[in-house]
C-alpha cells in the first residue's frame, strides 16, 4: 500500500516509537508521584515539554497537553468564552475544522454571538470582511493557518496585525501547518495555537495548546494540578515522550523537510495535470502546504474514486462526504463555491516523510487510468440502432 493521506494521519516515525518504548516498560511511574519513579516519569514529561516548546519557540510554561488537536482547540474557544463569562463575539471562518464549528455552535446556544467569514473561490478569508466583524464585545478570532483539506494558507500575519490593533485575542490551529511551514508562536502572531502530534510522525492522542502566559482562563477539564492546573488528569506520559520526540527531530530538519515535500508536490501535480486534462486543483492559486494537493474532476464521485484507488494499493482521502444516500461536496469546497458535482468529486492526495518519488509516478499512472475507467463507466451509453 502506498500511503498518501499523510493529512489525516501521518505515520509514527521509527526514532519516536524507540524513545516511547521505554515508557511503558522502565519508566511507567506517575509524574505526579514523589517517589522514584515518578520523578523519573515527571523527568520523561519535562523533556518532552521542553522540545515540544523549543518546536514553537516558546517556554515551557507555555505548553498545555492535550489529547490531540481537537481538545487544543476546544479548551482555546472555551477558555476564552468562559473567560467573558460567555458574553460578547467570537469571530471564525467557515472553513475550520469542525472541532472549532462545533464548540462555536455550543458557545452560541450559550448565548455567544458566532461570526463566520467567508473565503474566496481560492479558499483564503476575506480580510475586510473579517475587520469589519469586529465590534467592541469581539473577545476572540480564531482562524486555523493552514486548512486540511485544501492546504490552503491564511494570512494570519495580517489577521495578527488586525487582532493586536482592535485589542481582541487571535487563536490560530495550526495543526497542519507544523512541520510544513515555520510555526511559532511569534511567527503567526497568536495568543494561542494549537498542535496535534501525530500530523508530523508522533503517535494519536496528544497534542497541545501553546498559550501566551500572560492570557489565564480556566481549563475544561478539571480535578486535579496537572499542567498548571489548566487541564487535569494524569498525563498520557508515553504519548508526550513520542510528542516531544517528533518534534525535536524537526528542529533542525524542518526547511529540508518541506522542500522535499514541495519537490514532490510539484511532480505529482505536473504529471497529474498532464494525464488528466480535466483536473481541478483547489485552491491552485493560493500559497498552499507543500505536501497537500485536493483535486476534482466533474462528473466522477470522489468516494468512489477513494475507494478504486484503495483497491488498487493507495491510500487517499475524499473531500466529499456521503450523506442521507448523495454524495455531498465538504463545507470547505462548498464555501469555496464548489458545491456542485466538482466539489462531489474531489479528492485529497497528502505526502509526508515516507513518500518517495517513485510512488508519486507509480500513483499518477493508476490515479489516470482509474480515471478514465470511471469516466467511461458513467459516460451515457449510446444505444445501437
Ligand atoms: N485541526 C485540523 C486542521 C485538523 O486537520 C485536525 C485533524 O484532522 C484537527 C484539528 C484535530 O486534531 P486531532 O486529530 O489531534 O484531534
């Protein structure tokens, strides 16, 4: 199988399950715990804290655990609501992931007002649209950096420029972005981001919120001191450590990374657009990550398309989804204007560190013959006469 879904999840890399190992067996203390193995448990959570911060820049104090990117994002939307006693605006877009939608959604039944902006047919938020939102109660704004689906690339630099202005605190998730693109703190500008480890080769389940110490609010999970008392319950210990360990072998290695990556994105799309006249790629003329390319082509269903491609020994993901029987385009593509059958067909093709060049050809050559099986299966038959 060739495994191009790297943004769904991305494999866990062999350095970071040899340096989890060691936590289940030798050092499976309590980091709470004062005896010996729980300092030896707490010294395992340190370092990893450290390195995870030293990714983004950042002290350790900042680092808040989390149990992946949707738990960064719902303690950063919530925190803050529950900050202003849920009064006043929350500003989004309407393309984020649906684990910052949904807290919106709940926030706004609790009497919050929830703004969505929209983006453009090349999938980037209207900033003018996103500026004259804001009104004196406007708490938050909370737009991711880099969307899932498209790769497309917000311009949080100037929507950082906007919040620091108007006063008003800016949330970036920032989940896909790290490991693409520089992410820190500083660099996108933001009161908080949030991180999930395994989009860049550490395992599921944990993740983080980077918050800028000066901003306090209460956590969503409580009972106990863990992370300075803003989110409780013993630490998923072995998780972090492969956390920590993900990260560090970014630190260095990051530029290379994405230039290799955008090496083999620019293959894939040349020769895909070659063999495939027809081919849509979203959000084409945008800056986009270096390893995400989402087509369509009009007229195929995306699923289907997945499902040909798995048979045949690739692993890709749609951006359609199937509901109530009729496949229906992603709120992402159907807030880009594609809500009609190219938004049903799309699919997301995403590299990541194990993908190598010759997999890119092997897949070209089997995504444009899969094609056109499709094409001429749903092509109307002409009837002999
Ligand atoms: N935000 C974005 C942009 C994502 O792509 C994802 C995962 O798909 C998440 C948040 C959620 O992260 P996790 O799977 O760690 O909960």
């Amino acid at each position: 199988m060739i495994y191009l879904d790297h943004n769904a999840t991305s494999p866990v890399r062999e350095e970071v399950v040899e340096q989890i190992i060691p936590y289940f067996r030798e050092f499976s203390g309590n980091p709470s715990s004062v005896h010996n193995p729980g300092r030896a448990a707490q010294k395992g959570l340190d370092d990893a804290r450290r390195k995870v911060a030293g990714l983004v820049d950042v002290h350790a104090s900042q680092v808040i655990f989390t149990s992946g990117g949707t738990e960064a994002n719902n303690l950063a939307l919530m925190g803050v609501a529950s900050k202003f006693d849920f009064k006043g605006r929350i500003i989004t877009s309407t393309i984020e992931h649906p684990s910052v939608l949904q807290m919106c959604d709940l926030l706004e039944s609790r009497g919050m007002q929830i703004v969505k902006i929209g983006v453009d047919e090349q999938g980037v938020v209207d900033l003018d649209s996103l500026e004259a939102a804001i009104t004196p109660d406007t708490c938050l704004i909370s737009i991711m950096h880099a969307n899932n689906e498209t790769g497309v690339v917000q311009p949080v630099a100037d929507i950082a420029n906007i919040c620091r202005h108007r006063d008003v605190l800016f949330h970036s998730d920032t989940v896909q972005s790290v490991a693409k693109l520089p992410v820190t703190l500083a660099n996108i500008g933001a009161d908080m981001i949030s991180l999930s480890a395994h989009k860049f080769g550490g395992p599921k389940g944990v993740g983080a919120l980077i918050i800028n110490n000066r901003l306090k609010f209460p956590g969503i999970l409580l009972g106990g001191s863990q992370e300075r008392g803003r989110r409780a319950g013993t630490e998923n210990l072995p998780g972090i450590v492969g956390f920590g360990a993900a990260a560090d072998l970014l630190i260095d290695g990051q530029k290379d990374y994405a230039d290799f990556l955008f090496g083999l994105r620019n293959q894939l799309e040349e020769k895909l657009s070659n063999l495939v006249p027809e081919l849509v790629i979203f959000g084409n003329n945008s800056e986009r990550l270096a390893n995400t390319t989402a087509v369509g082509i009009a007229g195929l269903d995306g699923e289907t398309l997945v499902m040909h491609m798995d048979m045949a020994g690739f692993a890709i993901s749609a951006g359609s989804a199937c509901g109530s029987g009729r496949t229906k385009a992603s709120h992402v593509l159907t807030a880009m204007g594609y809500d009609g059958a190219i938004g049903q067909s799309a699919v997301r093709i995403s590299l990541g560190w194990d993908t190598k060049a010759a997999d890119i050809d092997k897949f070209v050559m089997v995504f444009s013959r899969t094609v056109k099986q499709l094409q001429q299966m749903s092509a109307p038959l002409t009837m002999a006469v």
